[in-house]
C-alpha cells in the first residue's frame, strides 16, 4: 500500500470484468525493476489517497509503466505545487485585469501566454473602467484611478521609449534599405 497526500497523475485501479466485458488491469507502476498492478485506490476523510498493489500478471499486456521513485515523486510534487500556484494567480487575475489592460501590448501578451487571461480582454476592461468616471457622477475613487492610470500610462511610455533609445542610438534611425538612403550609398 502506498499512501500520499495527493492524488498521483495517471494511476487508475482496475476495471473488474463482467459477463459482457473483460477485465481491465490498473497502472502499471515500475519499482526497483519489479512491476506492479494498481489494485485498488481509496481517499479517505482526512484527504490521503491509499492505493493497494499487487505484483503484475504476466497474462496483462503493460501498456504505459509508470516509474515510482524518490526523483519521480519529487518532481510530481513540484508540479503540483505549481499547478496550485497557478490557478490561484488564474483565480484572483480577473480582478487585476483592468490595471493589466494599461501595461505595453508586448507586455499583456506574455500574461496571456503565462496565465491564459486574453490580451484583448484586458485592454477592454481597462478602457471601460477608465469611461466609468465620465458616465457617472464625479466621484473620488473613480477620479484617482483615472489620474492613477493616466501618470502610469505616460511612465511607462517615457521609460520604454528611453529604455530603447538610450540602449541602442542607432535605433532611431531609419534603416539603410529605404528608397530615401539608397541615393546615400552610390
């Protein structure tokens, strides 16, 4: 019996046979080069997984071993943890969605590719946060958010396009190929 706090990814217990189907074996699981059938897997009350192995019958085809070991178990539990790091950064991002949507564009593409929250989406509910302050009442706190979006708007923008500038002159040049520099180069 192996007992873990988390569910371990691809182990299933076997399917018993009926009078119209065949029995289906468990995961194979490989340890120390002997094989073994998930018999059985119970999760009990107190959030453990139990799962009860049997050595492999040799009449069962071994599909897709899986290999038990101390480095498998550790990396299992690495990617978990950052599975629930993850959907909790998914969870709580819709709420920082609309200061997200005020960030450079290159830059709300890496947070749609690293936490799967549309790029356009974030855009929009910025757009429509910062209209909130002209279709209703002047309030405060809409009032500071506009003024807050507005100054990090014009810092981003001051400090990319120094960033650029400064980190390469040439860049502000236009390239040689132009029709205006092809003259220049005869």
């Amino acid at each position: 019996m192996i007992e873990t706090p988390a569910e371990k990814p691809g182990w299933k217990e076997r399917v018993p046979g009926t009078a119209t189907r065949a029995t289906f074996p468990g995961s194979a699981v490989e340890f120390e080069n002997l094989f073994f059938e998930v018999r059985k897997v119970e999760f009990d009350p107190a959030g453990r997984y139990r799962y009860y192995l049997s050595a492999w019958d040799n009449c069962y085809p071994i599909r897709t071993p899986i290999t038990y070991s101390v480095e498998t178990c550790l990396r299992t539990a690495r990617e978990q943890k950052s599975d629930r790091k993850q959907n909790l950064v998914r969870a709580f991002f819709p709420l920082l969605a609309p200061l997200a949507g005020l960030l450079p564009a290159a830059m709300q593409r890496s947070i749609e590719n690293n936490v799967g929250f549309p790029a356009t989406l974030m855009t929009t509910l910025s757009a429509f946060l910062l209209l909130l302050p002209a279709c209703s009442p002047p309030c405060a706190p809409c009032s500071f958010f506009s003024a807050l979006s507005c100054c990090l708007r014009c810092w981003l923008h001051c400090s990319l396009s120094a960033c650029t500038f400064f980190s390469n002159p040439l860049s502000a040049s236009p390239p040689l190929s132009t029709p205006a520099n092809r003259w220049a180069l005869r």
